[in-house]
C-alpha cells in the first residue's frame, strides 16, 4: 500500500471498496471514484465550515484532444484533489470550462492546466465578483462540442479568428461610426447588460444568431467592421472565423469577453462601454459591471430593479424550475421569473417573493410557455392565481410535492 500512496497520491475520497466474491475466496478492491459523492447541499457546508476564500474563475483552449474521456477523468483526479468545483465541457476540440477555486490552491491548479503543452500560458478570466457557493459540484462532460454552436467545422477553417482587442482598444473602435457591435449572447443574457449601441438578437441559443446576424449584416461585409463580444470570449472565437468564412473582411473580438473586460476597465481606471450586469452561468447568476438598470420585468414591463429578490426567488426554489425540476443554470432556452398573479389584477406587491417563482423557458418556451399556454391547469396547480386573491395564501404543486411559496 506504500508504494501505492506514492504513485496515486492516496487520497481515500477518490476511491471506494467494494467486496468481490469468487467461488472459493473474497478479494476487497479499491477502485477509482471519478464522480461526486457529495450533494451541492453537503458540498455548501463544508464550504462553510472551510472558511477559506474561494476565485470564481473561467477558461476555454481549443485543441485536438485524442481521448477526451481519459482527458476528462485525469482533470477530476487532479481538481478532485484540490476541491475545485465547477462544470466543464470537454470534446475533441478541446476545453471549456467555469470553475470556483480555492484561492490557496489557485497555484496548484494553474500547474494542473500547465501540465498539457496546449493549455501552457492559458488565460484565466478571474470573476470581479466573488461567491463561495458560485458551484457546488465537480461536474465533467464529454460533448461532441465545447459550444453548441451548429455548425460544421469541415466547411471552413475554425482557426481563422477575428482580430483580439483589449478593452482600450474595443471602446475605441466602438466609438468609429464605421462599427457594427454584435452581441453573441442569449436574450436573457443581454437584457440585463450590454454594450451601448449593440445588437442583442432575441434569441435563445447561441446557434440561432449565426444566421440572423449573417442575414442582417449581409449588405455591410465589405465596408464596416464587425465587432464581436461575449461572456469570455469563447463563442466569438468561432463566431468570428464562421463570419470571416462568409466573407466579413474586418472581423474583431473582445478578447476573453466582457469577464476580462470588467477586470481591465478596473485595473486601469477606463470608462465603462458596458451598462449593467454581466450574465454569468453560475450560482451569482450575474456580476454588476455599472450601476444602471437596463432590464425589465416581462410581465408587468417595469424596470427590474430588485435583484436580491430575484435572487432569494432562485434560492428558495433551489435555481430549478418550480414544474419539471429542471435546474435552470442548465437549460438550453433559458428561464424567466413569473408572476402567478395576473397583469390585469395587480397589487403593491406585485415583486413580493410569494408571487414570484422560477420558470424553465421564457413566455413562448418552456414550463413558462406551457404556463402561458394552460391557463386554467396552470391555475389548478397554482402556477397562476387568478382575480384578487393573495398568491401567499395559496400553495403551489411543484415537481416535488405541493409547497406554500
């Protein structure tokens, strides 16, 4: 056992024992536990009771990745170790991932990442913004893709990429008349903050805007430039080779999206393009960039100023969709806060947390669309509360069992 410790680094949370039976002995084995063992729950406690400040952090590399599925269990044993958490999506076309770190093993883990020659010197996009419980789980995935972009990589080369600038120099090139600034991020991303003058398609996917943009700047290839941006900057390094593919002949990129954005307006004292709060796919849910409000309810169209009740909504529906139980960090179409009482009906305290629940989807998608949809069910269930009735006197069934809100 000695010399085994020495090879894997023992660690007793990373394997489990399982008892084997033959025909004539019993043999214990130890093998190799490459999954969580512990709820988000547990998780948050020993968090908790850690007391050790945690770095949201976040990066991508595209590589040609042999094996992904040998790749994705040597990060687990390796992050494993360190009590790093985060989702990561590994393919053959390499790494993407978003992660809370430790910040006493942040230098461990930065040699976890510098032990593959493609991943030396990567960037880390450190949040502004930090919340011990952004993740609670070790969660890697192998996808066939890092994004869900849609597209074919065979038809054009993926690694003629738009120009990278730095926050001087995208607020420069914003400012030139000659610019078109597209945002290549989710409706529900861009209502809560973008960059002035931008175009934000209403969309729910990343896949859907390829072609509306394409589409809608078909006239200006030639003559403007197409500045590109997103939340770290990985959806824009194929976004900008598939439109330099189209034929866009001045195509740039902020380079590692509005999360590094934010760090260096901070660190060298620059003005702020961007207005409001950054989308951020974790339990923050968001990182404020400035103070203004650019969003608004869809429901009763007033500027959505109460963010910590939008918050202690998530959380006390546990960030799923109070219907089917989807958690709503991972949907592909998004997710809405709905009132349960009607438009037509309203009341002081329209934005009160008994009134409002986590929907998967927005009014035409999703358990929300569904909603919109099934008017009287969604009342049966409590979805909806109809006439003048308070919605804190009437429970709601959820996917786990009927609840008072």
């Amino acid at each position: 056992m000695e010399t085994f410790n020495k090879i894997f680094n023992f660690a007793p949370e990373f394997f489990h024992l399982e008892f084997v039976n033959f025909s004539n002995f019993s043999l214990n084995v130890y093998s190799m536990q490459l999954y969580n063992t512990l709820s988000a729950e547990e998780r948050a406690r020993l968090i908790d009771d850690a007391g050790q400040q945690r770095l949201t952090l976040s990066f991508y590399q595209y590589a040609h990745i042999v094996d992904p599925q040998q790749f994705r269990n040597e990060l687990f044993l390796a992050w494993n170790k360190l009590d790093a958490l985060g989702r990561i999506y590994v393919a053959k076309e390499g790494i993407n991932a978003q992660m809370s770190v430790p910040a006493e093993n942040f230098e461990a883990f930065r040699d976890t990442l510098e032990a593959y020659d493609f991943m030396k010197g990567i960037r880390l996009n450190v949040a502004v913004e930090h919340d011990d419980h952004s993740f609670l789980k070790l969660t890697i995935k192998v996808r066939d893709k890092i994004v869900a972009d849609g597209l074919n990589d065979e038809t054009f080369d993926v690694t003629n990429i738009g120009v990278h600038l730095k926050a001087k120099e995208f607020n420069q090139i914003i400012e030139d008349p000659n610019t078109i600034v597209v945002d290549f991020r989710n409706h529900y991303e861009s209502e809560i903050g973008h960059f002035k003058g931008a175009i934000t398609p209403d969309v729910e996917t990343f896949r859907e805007s390829l072609p509306i943009i394409n589409e809608q700047l078909k006239d200006f290839k030639e003559d403007k430039n197409l500045v590109m941006y997103c939340t770290g900057g990985i959806r824009c390094e194929k976004a900008s080779a598939y439109f330099k593919h189209q034929g866009f002949k001045n195509v740039y990129q902020l380079e590692g999206g509005i999360i590094n954005y934010a760090k260096q307006i901070k660190e060298e004292g620059l003005e702020s393009k961007f207005i409001g709060k950054n989308f951020v796919f974790d339990h923050r849910l968001g990182e404020r960039i400035t103070d203004d409000i650019v969003s608004q309810c869809h429901q009763c169209g007033n500027p959505y100023r109460d963010w910590e009740t939008r918050r202690n909504v998530l959380e006390r529906d546990h960030y799923r969709c109070v219907r089917c139980g989807r958690d709503i960090r991972y949907t592909p179409f998004g997710y809405s806060i709905h009132h349960r009482r009607l438009r037509s009906h309203p009341y002081a305290e329209m934005h009160s947390s008994p009134n409002l629940i986590t929907l998967c989807g927005s009014g035409t998608t999703g358990c929300h669309g569904w909603v919109h949809e099934n008017v009287k069910e969604a009342e049966r269930l409590g979805l909806i509360v109809s006439g003048f009735a308070r919605p804190e006197s009437i429970p709601v069934q959820t996917w786990d069992g009927l609840k008072d809100i």
